[in-house]
C-alpha cells in the first residue's frame, strides 16, 4: 500500500473520527496538519491546504494548522491559523504597496469566518505593521479580510448579500454576530465596492428627488441613472448645497455631457442643473403637475364643504365630503357606485365638476404622443383655468405657465420621475423594515447596497 493511502484523510478524521483512537488519544484540542492525501495509485493527490482554503474561503494564504478549541461556553471553535503568501505580504493597506515591516503583534489576531457547517470559525494570524512612504505606520494588510475588520471578506459578503434580503436583526441571529457589528459590515462593503467601480461614469440622463427619512423635516437627495435605474448618489439634505456636492462629485466634464434630467418644481433644482449642467434638456415630472392639480380638485371640495356647512345643509355637505376618493381616482379605476356619485356632482355642483374635469385635461397633457397637439392642448388648459373662476386653479394655471417649457420638455422627450420614485419607494420600505434608521449615513449605505449595484455576489458564486 502505498503512503499516500495510509495517510489519514484530513476531512474523513475530522467528521468520523475511530472511537478507540480517540480514547486513546484523548487530548485539549484536535490538531490537524496540513499533507497530501490521495487515492490514486501514481499518488497523484490533492494537498490538504488547497481543501482548507477552499472551505475557508480564502486564497494567497498559508494554513499552518486547523484546530478544534474549547469556545469557554461548552462548546468548540474551529480556528486555523494562517499567514499570508510572501507574495502578497507586508503591503499597505491603504495603497497595497509593498513596504518594510516596522514589528510584529505579540498575541495573535482573530477574524470570524463562514461557519463550518454548526461550528464557528476563526483565522488566526499575527498581525504587522509596515512604513508605508505615503500613509506612515500601518496594519499590513491580509488577504482574507478587509482593513480594520475583525470579519473576513467573506463573512462580509455574506452578511451583505443577505441584508438585501432580510432584515438586519434576522441576519444577526443567523449568523450570531451582534447587529452593529452587521451595520459596520454593510458600510465596509458599500465603501470597498464602491472604490472598484465608478457609479457616475457614462451618465447621460438622471433623475433627482428628495426622500424623507425621519420626522422633524430631515431629507436624503437621491440622484438615479434613468438609463440603468440605479442609484448612482445619494446625500443628506435637500438644497443646493447638497446638489453642488453631486455635481463637484460628477466633475465639470461629465456634468456636461448629460443630456436629460428630470425634477420636480423645487426651484433650488432647477437653478443648480441650470448652472453646473447647462446643455442639459430640465424635463418636470409628470406626477407631480397632476398631483398639483389633485391637490386643487381637493381644495375646490373642501371649500364646498365647508360652505355648505355654513349655510346649514349638513346633507349636502357629508354627502359632498365622502365624494374625495371619486373625485381624485383615475377614471379606469372607478366602481360603479363612485361613478354615480361623480354623476351626481355633475348635474348638482357645476363647479366642482369642472375642478374635476381640468385635473383631467391636464392629465392627458402628458399622455400625448405628438408635441405641437400637447403644446396646443396645454395652452388651452391654462387658458381654461385662468377663467374657471376657481381660485386654487387660477393660481396653479400660473405655475403652469412658468414651468410650460418644462412640461413640453417632458412630453417631447417621455420622461418622467417614475424611476426614482420606485427607488424611493424601496427606500421607504427599508426604513419601515429596520423600523427607522437613527443616521442618515446608514441608510444611504443600504441604499446604495440595495440599489445602487453594490451588492456582491456570495462567496464561491459569479
């Protein structure tokens, strides 16, 4: 028989030990050593280091042994002590330049890796410092884990790929880690993904809209790409401040080379994309005009209400008052009792009718395929509103006038805000999901892992 085949598998040892070697080799900890092991007869085997590193998930590295240790609780551990390949040791890791060592940690460090089926898992190495000419003295840098983590690379891209799909406090209990330790895991795989990929280049056309994220009147910006659908910047607050780091962020010749970009009415906006991208074509979003327009159907009802009210006719009034969902819902999406109620307002109250048919008209504004038939029909509607004798709709016929060019913008080139609205969507649902987020910075970074590209694959998958 040859060697190879008499020496014990590392694997088979560890998982279906021989009872009465065990009795008679009873000791603290179980040691493994790294060694060949085959089954071929031209002894061509596979070295057990390959199969550690394969389980353990990490590469350019150096398993000196794998042990199974007491955890103080009761239970086992399994810790490998490593090194990195000479190839890959004593760089910075901030700028990974090979440098010179400066001294070696006294005690070993530990980074928590994959669980091993039920059992935890640890690397175990000493550290290094090196002088790096550029960022001074350093923790070199080890190719299993990310620079000031005590997790390696791909623990992290696990916890991260499962954040996208569950709930922080769930991960956390699943991978019995602590759930801050989850939000700093999150922000160091954001900011490295980050720095391998350039989110801003090749823009061309990007939506921009606030978000609130918490009471107390505190915003996000988000900025959306409309060709990929992505988030490609996300900061805190909403004014020209913020929008001008996006822009420095951008650069002078990437700002102009956009060609679109879509908002809603903030005129902080407009002055901002009108100054630092000037070739670009400032389109005003579709919901938000009909939603001006809704917001005037619902000031033209109350007013009725509450005059109706006055002059005694409490009827007609509760009547009138449980009519807003007939006034305000898209005409497809009526039942057949809100259809009679809209009857109703008809033949008795010409002028809420009429209210309710100018949010129509303007509405169908932008469904138009044709620029000259929706510039007519837009003229014609301001030209209604101004005579409709309905205050709230003569005075929004006047914001319509300064933003016409901006609503032809968007019907002659058909777009909207429709896709950052979905992403604030998501963002809305991440925060119901996490029941809040105290910081504006960790909201941004699952944002931007969720929807901004930066999710990583899980580890061993493309």
């Amino acid at each position: 028989m040859s060697a190879a085949r008499q020496a014990p598998t590392l694997l088979t040892f560890l998982w279906a030990p021989d009872r009465d070697q065990v009795r008679a080799h009873a000791a603290p900890c179980l040691e493994f050593r790294p060694t060949t092991v085959g089954d071929d007869q031209d002894g061509n085997g596979v070295r057990t280091t390959r199969v550690w590193r394969r389980v353990l998930g990490v590469e350019h590295t150096v398993i000196e042994s794998v042990e199974l240790e007491s955890d103080g609780r009761g239970g086992e551990v399994l810790v490998a002590r490593v090194r990195p390949k000479a190839g890959v040791a004593r760089r910075c890791s901030r700028c990974q330049r090979r440098c010179p060592g400066y001294d070696t940690s006294k005690a070993p460090r530990r980074w928590r890796g994959l669980d091993f089926g039920s059992t935890q898992v640890f690397l175990q190495a000493r550290t290094r410092r090196v002088a790096c000419p550029e960022h001074g003295v350093v923790v070199a840098a080890v190719p299993w884990a990310r620079p000031g983590s005590r997790f390696t690379a791909a623990f992290e891209d696990s916890v991260a790929w499962l954040v996208c799909h569950a709930t922080l406090s769930v991960v956390a209990i699943l991978l019995r880690v602590a759930w801050r330790s989850v939000s700093d895991i999150v922000g160091r795989v954001v900011a490295a993904r980050a720095g391998q990929v350039d989110r801003l280049a090749g823009l061309r056309r990007i939506g921009i809209d606030e978000i609130s994220y918490r009471k107390g009147q505190r915003y996000l910006l988000v900025v959306v790409d409309h060709d990929s659908g992505r988030l490609v910047w996300a900061g805190k607050n909403r004014n020209q401040h913020t929008l001008g780091r996006f822009f420095d962020d951008l650069g002078a010749e990437r700002a102009a080379a956009l060609t679109h970009v879509s908002a809603d009415g903030a005129e902080w906006i407009h002055d901002v994309v009108a100054a630092r991208a000037p070739r670009a074509v400032l389109c005003l979003d579709a919901f938000h005009v009909v939603a001006w327009a809704t917001e005037a159907l619902d000031a033209v009802r109350r007013t009725m209400v509450n005059r109706l009210r006055e002059g005694g006719h409490t009827e007609e009034a509760a009547a009138l008052k449980g009519s807003r969902w007939a006034l305000l819902k898209n005409p497809p999406n009526l039942t057949g009792d809100q259809r009679s109620t809209l009857a109703g307002i008809a033949r008795a109250n010409g002028g809420l009718y009429r209210a309710y048919l100018l949010k129509g008209q303007l509405r169908e504004i932008f469904a138009c395929r044709d620029l000259a038939t929706a510039r007519a029909l837009l003229a014609g509607w301001i030209a209604w509103a101004q005579r409709c004798r309905l205050p709230a709709f003569v005075k929004l016929a006047k914001t319509i006038t300064r933003y016409r060019q901006l609503i032809l913008n968007a019907v002659e080139h058909g777009l909207s805000n429709a896709r950052v609205e979905a992403t604030n969507t998501h963002l809305r649902l991440l925060t119901r999901r996490a029941y809040g987020y105290r910081s504006p910075e960790s909201l941004i970074a699952m944002a931007d892992l969720t929807r901004g590209g930066l999710c990583p694959p899980l580890p061993g998958r493309s």
